[in-house]
C-alpha cells in the first residue's frame, strides 16, 4: 500500500476570537493521538500556537520567521512536543514585520509552499501525514503564504451572529487565491466552535450555515468548554489536559471524521 500523501491545511479565518488556534492545536494533537504524524506552523505573530503546545521561549531558536526569509529549513524549525508524532515551527514577532521584509520580493506569496516542498517528498520516519498552519486573523502576507502553500483551507466557524459575513470575506479569500496563486486550493471543511446548544442562536447559524454549505460543515461541532479555555493557561492542548472533557472529545471525534474524509477523497482520487 502506497505511503499517504501530506495533506496541507491552511486553518484560517480573518474574524479573531473564532477558536482558530484552539482549533489547529487541539485538531493536531487529535490526529497525532489516533496515529497520524503532524506539524503545525505557527504562523501568527502571536505566537498562541506555541505557547499553547508548551514551547519555551528559550527553544524557539528557529521559527517560522526564520523559515518565511529562507534561512531555515522546515525541518530546522519543527521541535517536538509533549505529543508523540505532534511537532511545531514556532512562532517569533518579527513576523509581523515581514510584510514590509518582503515588499519587494515577487515571489513573496510562495515562500512557505517553497518550504514544504521537501517535506512533500519526504519518506520514511521523516514523513509527515499532516501539516496544519495557524494563519494570523488578518489578511496579509502571511495567511496568502499559508494559503498559496496548502491544498485545503479548514475553516472554524463560531456559532455567532455574525458568523456569515466574516465567512463570506474568507470565501472570497480563498477564490481570489484559486485564482491567482494556488488553482489546486480546497476548501477541506467548516468546523462549527463554541457551540451551545442550549442557546437557540448556536442552532439557527448552524441551520443557516448547512443550507449555504451543506456537506462542507463537518457533523463534529465543538462545544463551547471552560476546560478548553483552560488548556492552554497551562501550556498543554485540553486533550492532555483534559481528555475526557466534552471539548477534548470533540475534538478527537473531529479527527476521526477528516481522516475519514481524507480516505474517501484518496480513493477517489486513485
């Protein structure tokens, strides 16, 4: 049987305060609990992502600043975590200066794809299954980068009112780059975050959001969760600080569901 292929997803969505970074570590310790090898790259400024998996700032020697101008490699950057088969690129604040940086580079947008490219043909223990970029909640150079680089774009999706319209500008996000940069470009799925059901407005977006998308939404809704909130105070994802909360659960249902995905869209593909 053939080795999967990497899977590149660009977790994205230009609204702050979705759960986006709580989903892309949350997601990969998820994939990397059920057997997968997985990299996140932590691509905003902010740093969230690594500090949320448990880096010190005294480890981030390299990071995805360092990769994004050339200097490193991906493989330079990746450290491990306390999650078997889980590693990240970690973040650094210079990048948000890199947007000037590279103002007069026109091959700007494509830095991060040139990045992946060995990791693309890796082979053996050396192989990773997933790579999951946490973009910044903004459109700049950064999320065009991780989105030129990626084959699909994961989109998580707060039950709120507002929900649509900030879902809109990202859909023609993803279109201006299909058409631009990267035609290949997917949308892998909508994942619906802080999700209450006991609150009627949570059941109308979701209702409203499977009529625009249908099959798009993932079945997996994560829960609105303190211990989720929690987690990352500590420096752990809340599947190791909590695997048996209904977010940690959640969340790992999720994975089951895109790996799922991912097999049925491979066998299409063979």
């Amino acid at each position: 049987m053939p080795a999967k292929a990497l899977r590149v997803l660009s977790v994205s969505n230009q609204k702050g305060g979705v759960g986006k970074t709580t989903t892309a570590i949350n997601l990969a310790t998820a994939l990397a609990a059920i057997g997968e090898r997985v990299l996140v790259i932590d691509l905003d400024p902010q740093g969230n992502a690594t500090t949320g998996l448990g880096i010190p700032r005294a480890d981030r020697k390299i990071t995805s600043y360092d990769v994004i101008l050339g200097d490193n490699s991906l493989t330079e950057a990746a450290l491990p975590t306390a999650i078997t088969g889980l590693f990240i690129a970690p973040s650094d604040p210079d990048l948000s200066g890199v947007e000037l940086e590279l103002a007069n580079d026109t091959h700007r947008s494509y830095r991060l794809k040139d990045a992946l490219g060995p990791l693309r043909e890796a082979e053996g223990e050396a192989r990773f299954t997933y790579v999951l970029i946490d973009c910044p909640p903004s459109l700049n150079v950064l999320t065009v980068n991780a989105m030129a680089a990626a084959d699909a774009v994961l989109v998580p999706l707060q039950a709120e009112f507002f929900a649509l319209e900030g879902l809109s500008q990202l859909m023609r996000t993803v279109e201006a780059v299909r058409a631009s940069l990267n035609p290949r470009l997917e949308i892998q799925g909508i994942v619906l975050t802080m999700f209450d059901k006991r609150n009627s407005l949570s059941g109308q977006v979701e209702s409203d959001v499977r009529a625009h998308f249908g099959e798009v939404v993932y079945q997996t809704k994560i829960p609105r969760n303190v211990r989720v909130s929690e987690a990352p105070s500590h420096g752990k994802p809340a599947l190791i600080y909590d695997l048996a909360c209904a977010g940690s659960q959640a969340y790992l249902q999720l994975a089951r569901e895109l790996v799922t995905q991912e097999r049925a869209r491979q066998a299409r593909a063979a």
